[in-house]
C-alpha cells in the first residue's frame, strides 16, 4: 500500500482545526453538545475518502483501526462513567459539602494553591490515577478554592498540576507502566530518571502557585463564615462522612483496581446519603421516597437552590448522564485516530521527522513535537505512547542514545500534555469534572506546561544523556 506524504496527512488535521474553530465560536461552551462531534466525524470522513480513493486502503481495515482503538479505551469509558456517579454521590451525601467544611477551616488562603498542587499530587501518586484524584478530592479543593475567592483556572491548574505530576511518577500510574515496558526499560529506573526534568519543573510550579497565594486577595472573612454557614444549613455535615474518603484511599493502599475502588466508594457515598441527607434526598426525588433521590443523584442532574450563589452553582450535580456528552466526544475522537492511522497518516507524520533527528537537541526537540503532534492527532493517550516507542526507538537506537531518554521524553511530551487537548479524553474529562473549560484551565497548568520545556532544555544541556561511544 502506497503511503500517503506527510503534507497529504496533515490535510485531515487543518481540517479538523478548521472545524474546531468554527464550532466552538459558533456554540462557545456548548460545543461539546454535538458540533465538536460532527466536526470530528468528518474530520474522519475525509481522511476515509482520501484513503479509500487516492491510496486503496480497504474498508475493513479502517473499521478494524478504528474498532482497536474504541476497544483501547472500553475501560476508561466505564471508569468515566463511573465518576460521573461518584462525583454525583460524593455531592448529595454531603461528603465533598464536608470536606469544603474542614478544609475552609484548616488551609490558609495563603498557602491554598500550592497546598492543592501538592495534596493532589500525594493523592495521585497512592493512586496512580490523575482521574480518581481529581475526581474525588479536586472536586472538594474546587469549592473551597471558590469560597476562598481564587479564579477557577488557578484552583484547576493545581490541581490538574499535582495530579499528573504524582500520575507521571507513581509505579501504579498505567501509563508510567506502558512507557517504561514499550521503550524496554526498567520501571523504577525510568522513574529515576523522569526526576531529573519532573523534579525542576514541579518546583518551579509550586513557587509560582505559592506567589500567586501571597500576591492575590482572598474573600472576605464573612463571605466564607457565610459560605460555611449555607453549607450547615443544606447538608448534614458530620465527621462520620469522612469515612467515605477514608475507605477509599484504604481500597487505594490495598491496590484494588480502579473501576473496583471507584464503584464501592460510589456505593459507600449512596448508602451515607440515604443516613444522613434523607430530607435532601426527598427534595431531589420531589416525593417522599429517598432511594428515588438516592438514585437521581447517581445518574441525572440535580439542582440543590441555595441562599449562596456560589454554593448552589458548586452543588448542582450531573451525575452519571453528564459524562454522556464527553463519552460520546472521546468515541468521535477515537474513529478519527484509527482512521488516521489506518491511512498510515500518522506514521507518515511522525517519519518525516527522522531525517532532522541528528543532534542531541534536535533528537529531544523532534521527538517532543512529533509526540504532542501524534497525540493531538490519534487522540489516544495509550495509543500515543505506544506509536512513539514503535516509531523513534529505531532512530534513538542508531544515534546511540539510551532507550530511558525516549520514554522520559514520551512521558514529558504525552502523558502531562494530554489533559491540555481539548477533543481528547484527558482534556474533556477534567473539564467535565471539575465544570471548568480546557482552554479556561490550560494556562494555569504549569506543571504540564513546564514539563516539556524543561526536557528540551535538559537536551540542551546534555546533562545525564549518554551516548554508547561516551562513558556512563
């Protein structure tokens, strides 16, 4: 089969932005209802009709590409589907109304955002999961952040900051696992030496964050004693509730598998509404039956009326059917991948970059560009990681270089930029769960920024990059 040349593969992707652009200035936040979907589906329509007409790639080979990688991502659709749950149980329970209770209580606004950054990070690296972090304990810093006056973007990029950092570094992390296996690298020694890019640029974050909480006003002392107040009046909040976050990061230290750990603590949170928000439960159902409300607040939407404006906006839940848009988006997204990559489109891309990897800079630069453009294209985290070892291992190994180079650099262009891309699962995933737009948070995520930058700068430098013909 006669692959295509990398200006021809591109054509699919200025197709794609094209439509992007128009669709979110068209529908601005409500995009995500439908037109980014047709506007991937066409995406993938065009990148058919050029493979099946210009290159005879057969049909059944673009439906094999494409049902691989929806079947790439099954579990992370269920494990999606269940935090919508979560998210909504944790709420209607009164466990997150809880935690924004003490935590008001406890950290200083002073502190706040570097305190986010680091909890998270914590959190994720006992979780390995950037998603069962943010899906939990975020959503709880998200209000208190709010109550304590702090713009949205700042309290999601430190969070989001904190959670790929621990997710980047944890041996539980799946994806830390898949670069380290794919490049044929030890774990624990492909950890070893992340840190030397991780390490610079998780404390060049927390340094702005914690300028950042110096430099800003926080609300004013009664308008959280008011916010406090308004959560006492909506919900029961007792430390008994604690209990629910408690057993899960028990089932977290345990090592129970995530769609496990997520569905129990689900089940935990319901149980915990039906003792101690009955009355809450009732006024959601609309009748007197609080397994109705239980249950509403697991899979619909739910709007709690507040004497607090910011905490009824903060409280209304989606539940289960929130996740349905993003679901439906990372399905788009992934026929558009395996289209692309059934064309060989995304070989072809990432090939053209071979001839300019000479040098060491340009090798880290290249291969740095070449996994962000493999990314925002296949729209597949595993995927991504998987073509890059595939790929550049060839070229890594002809310059010389160790192969624990390419997978810190797989890591740092992929892993920490995938939550920055707004049609892929990652971006669409936290912004769904945290109610905050990708673009709105992608400027405050410094660590996920930074990470990138901070690798070609190490290649730069040379520093801990060996060759064969050098001495280790």
């Amino acid at each position: 089969m006669k692959h295509p040349s990398p200006l021809v593969s591109l054509l699919p992707i200025v197709v794609l932005v094209a439509m992007l652009f128009a669709t979110i200035h068209t529908f601005g936040s409500d995009s995500l209802s439908g037109g980014s979907q047709i506007s991937l589906l066409t995406t993938t329509a065009v990148c058919v009709t050029l493979g099946t007409l210009v290159y005879r790639v057969p049909w059944k080979k673009f439906e094999q590409a494409i049902a691989e990688s929806i079947g790439n991502i099954s579990t992370a659709i269920i494990i999606l589907l269940i935090i919508g749950s979560l998210s909504g149980a944790w709420m209607i329970s009164g466990v997150v109304p809880t935690l924004i209770y003490y935590g008001l209580q406890i950290i200083h606004p002073d502190f706040f955002l570097a305190s986010c950054c680091i909890i998270c990070a914590l959190v994720s690296v006992m979780t390995g999961s950037s998603w069962t972090t943010i899906a939990t304990i975020g959503i709880a810093l998200m209000g208190i952040g709010k109550a304590q006056g702090f713009h949205e973007g700042w309290i999601a990029g430190a969070i989001i900051s904190g959670a790929y950092f621990g997710d980047k570094v944890s041996p539980l992390s799946d994806t830390t696992v898949l670069a380290s296996s794919v490049n044929g690298v030890p774990l624990f020694s492909h950890i070893r030496y992340m840190m030397i890019t991780t390490v610079p640029s998780i404390i060049i974050t927390l340094l702005i964050f914690i300028g950042m909480g110096w430099w800003s006003e926080s609300a004013d002392t009664r308008e959280m004693a008011a916010f406090t107040q308004a959560l006492q009046e909506r919900f029961t909040i007792t430390p008994w509730l604690l209990l629910v976050p408690a057993g899960t990061a028990w089932l977290i230290a345990r090592r129970v598998p995530s769609v496990i750990t997520l569905f129990l603590s689900t089940l935990l949170a319901g149980i915990f509404a039906l003792i101690f928000q009955p009355d809450l439960l009732r006024e959601i159902a609309g009748e007197a039956n609080t397994f109705r409300g239980a249950m509403l607040g697991l899979y619909g939407s739910t709007a709690l009326p507040s004497h607090n404006e910011l905490l009824t906006e903060l409280i209304a839940t989606h539940g289960m059917s929130g996740m349905l848009p993003t679901v439906w988006l990372i399905l788009c997204a992934m026929c558009f991948g395996g289209a692309m990559t059934a064309c060989g489109m995304i070989e072809s891309i990432t090939s053209s970059f071979a001839h300019l990897m000479k040098s060491r800079l340009s090798i880290g630069f290249f291969s740095l560009g070449a996994c962000l453009l493999l990314f925002v294209t296949s729209s597949d985290l595993y995927l991504s990681i998987f073509l890059i070892g595939g790929i550049f291992n060839y070229f890594y190994q002809k310059q010389g270089y160790e192969s624990r180079l390419l997978s810190r650099t797989t890591e740092d262009a992929v892993t920490v930029t995938s939550v920055l891309i707004p049609w892929n699962s990652c971006g669409m995933t936290q912004a769904t769960i945290l109610s905050v737009s990708t673009m709105t948070y992608l400027p405050f995520c410094f660590f996920n920024l930074i990470s990138p930058l901070m690798s070609i700068l190490v290649a730069a430098l040379g520093y801990r990059i060996t060759r064969r013909d050098q001495k280790v």
